[in-house]
C-alpha cells in the first residue's frame, strides 16, 4: 500500500500533536503513560492549521543536507525511494531505502581481430652456377703445353682462362659408370669399398706429352690445403673419367688392376700411386711441406721413369724414383686429378707450370739430386751423364 507524500505528512503532523496531548511518544513507543511537559500542554492548547501542511513545499531529490527536520527528512526518503517526482511512493510499513547507483555497465573490450600469421615464403634453393669454361687458344707449335679439355674430359671440370689451373674438379659422375652400364660392368665399381672410389675419380690432361727418347721435367702446384688430388701422367687417348680403377693395396708386388690405366702420380695427401698402386717414398709429413710438385719423365727406356721432386719436413730437397708399365711407347700426357666436389672459388685447387714461368726447384741442385739416384739404382757415371744431356725443362708442343 503506498500513500501520497504530503498526505503522509500531514498525518504524521496530526498523530504527533495528538500523541504529545496523551502524553505518549511518537511513531511507537507503547501504551506507558508520562507526565506532559510544558511544551506538550502547549501543542495541545495549539489548533492545529493544516492550510500550511497542504501547501508545503518538498525538497527535491537528493535532499539537501540543511533540511534537518525528521517529518521532512523522511517525506524525503519517501518520495525520492518511490522513483522522485509527484508519483513517488513507499511500502505502508514503512520508508523504503534508497537504492545504491549502480555504476553504468561497461560493454566488454572486443580484443582486435589479428591476420593469420603467414609462414615466409622460402625462396627455391638453386644451383650453382658454373663460370663458362674458357678453353686456351689452338697450341702453336714450340710454344709450352696447357691443360685442355679434350673430348674424354668430365665436363664439370672447370680450368682458367690460361689453361693452368683447374679451379673445380666438379660434382657430375660419368653417367655409364654411375649407372654400372656399358664399359663400366666389371664387379670393381660394385666393390663396398672401392665402387665409389672407381668413380668419382676424373683427370684433365695437356695438349702435349713426353715422348719415348725424351727427358722432361714440369712442376705442379697445390693451391690449397692438402686434399684428395694428384699430379702426374697418364697415357694419351685412355679413359679418364673416370680415372680407374683404385683398388687399394701397397707395394712393388701388388698388382694394378686389370683395368687401370698405365699412370703415375702424386696424391697432395701423401702417397706416390703407379697405376693407382700405392708405392712408398712420399709420406702424409712430406705432403704437408711440399707445394711445388717437381715430375721429372725420363722416357728414354721402354716405359716413363718418373723423378718425383718435393720437400722433406725440414724443407730439404727430396728426389724419388718410380718405374711404371704398361706405356710401351705411348705419348706419356701430364695430368691433374681429383675426385668430386674439389672446388676453390677464387685461387683454384690446382696449377701446372710447363714453362710458362721460372721453376721453383733450383736446376743445379736438381741435376746432381737426379745424378746420385740414378747412380744408385745402378747407372753408371756414363751412362748418368748421358741421360742427363738428354734433360729439359718444360713441355712444349710439336
């Protein structure tokens, strides 16, 4: 039940003069009678004017704290519970207390939508590019060999302008041998061991050779660290690529394999091979100390001699000895070898000199070094004599 606000006043006013008249307290208090004081004899002689209460004039929501009196207070409370304004009402039990302001409800912070992360895009991985090969021009008679890129030659094999230095054994393996078709069936190239090796070893050959009746010296160059290549000679028109065929095995008295090619070299690792037959006479320490690679051919006899020319680990001159077979009066070709992936990308791996450039073994010391050898496997002064007329250094073309 809710009554009108300035009514509720006006009673109010009317029970607390008629409860002061009895003598009684206001609002509830019980029955329990007390003596009425001077003020109450006085509100009770008062008529009471209700044309006042009628026109009285409420405070407005919230009230003001200066408006102290309790009948107004609570009018107050009344009219601003029930909602403020003329329409205010309350529950008849009693005032209604004002509801706490709730604070305004905050719309819930939408998190900004982010893209997809994309993973970056990978850029394909290509090849290397191989520098155009750039063979010398045609060879002029007596002029000094080069290294050429004949037709037997892997193609992946990289020289110099100048044709002295192999810059890039390459990577590409004789497709026949790689597929162990053709030529390329004999059970070494399915070795464990070994099928590999008979593989990836290739060569590159000069334009021009010793030939039998000639003693002839030219120098080899490691441009690198010691790595899986050699120098020395091989025939002319044999197969190098690849260059076959390793078996292991040391010493005079192991056979080449059947199908190895008639050669000498010089692997910069250490080791002297004869038809890629290991010989003792160059170990790994004197591969170290060694960068110029001295190959002296005397081929004055049926099959190449070779004079192999390098440096002690003191630095001292060293001169070996290395008979081969299998020549018989073939042109014996300088050659470089290696195996794949033997790249330098600015140097390059390997260099030859045939001439083009002053020697790096002093000639005197060479000549008596080559003397006392072939004293010693059994030449006698005349002979060694003889054979040291017939020494030039360098190899030039016919």
């Amino acid at each position: 039940m809710t009554v009108n606000a300035q009514s509720w006043i006006v009673n109010s006013y009317k029970k607390q003069n008629s409860s002061a008249a009895r003598g009684t307290r206001p609002f509830g208090g019980g029955d329990t009678e007390s003596k009425p004081s001077l003020e109450s004899a006085q509100i009770k002689q008062t008529p009471v004017d209700e044309a006042p209460m009628k026109n009285l004039t409420l405070p407005t929501c919230p009230p003001p704290f200066h408006f102290v009196g309790p009948l107004v207070l609570a009018a107050t409370l009344a009219a601003c519970g029930g909602g403020g304004g003329d329409d205010s009402s309350a529950e008849a039990s009693g005032p209604v207390a004002a509801t706490p302001a709730q604070p305004p409800v905050q719309a819930p912070v939408q998190a900004p939508v982010q893209p997809p992360v994309q993973a970056p895009v990978q850029a394909p991985v290509m090849p290397p590019v191989q520098p155009p090969v750039r063979l010398p021009p045609p060879a002029v008679a007596g002029t000094p060999a080069v290294m050429m890129k004949e037709a037997g030659t892997n193609r992946s094999i990289t020289l110099s302008a100048d044709g002295l230095t192999v810059t890039s054994f390459g990577s590409e393996i004789n497709p026949d041998c790689d597929a162990r078709r053709g030529a390329y069936t004999n059970p070494i190239f399915n070795d464990p061991t070994y099928g590999n090796v008979a593989c990836h070893k290739r060569a590159v050959r000069a334009n021009a050779g010793v030939r039998p009746g000639e003693f002839l010296y030219f120098e080899g160059v490691r441009l690198v660290a010691p790595q899986n290549f050699a120098f020395g000679i091989t025939r002319r028109n044999d197969d190098i690529n690849p260059l076959c065929c390793y078996a292991g095995g040391y010493g005079e008295a192991t056979p080449a394999h059947p199908l190895a090619t008639p050669s000498m070299s010089v692997n910069t690792v250490g080791g002297a091979f004869v038809s890629l037959v290991g010989r003792y006479g160059f170990s790994s320490e004197e591969a170290v100390a060694t960068i110029y690679y001295g190959l002296a051919i005397d081929y004055t006899g049926p099959n190449p001699v070779i004079f192999l020319v390098s440096r002690t680990a003191t630095g001292s001159m060293l001169v070996g000895r290395f008979a081969t077979t299998g020549f018989n009066g073939v042109e014996a070709v300088p050659m470089t070898y290696g195996h794949t992936g033997l790249n330098a990308a600015q140097a390059g791996v390997a260099s030859v000199n045939f001439g083009q450039m002053p020697f790096h073994y002093n000639q005197p010391e060479l000549r008596a070094k080559l003397r006392a050898v072939l004293i010693g496997y059994g030449a006698s002064e005349a002979e060694a004599t003889t054979k040291l007329n017939q020494f030039k250094t360098g190899v030039v073309t016919r």
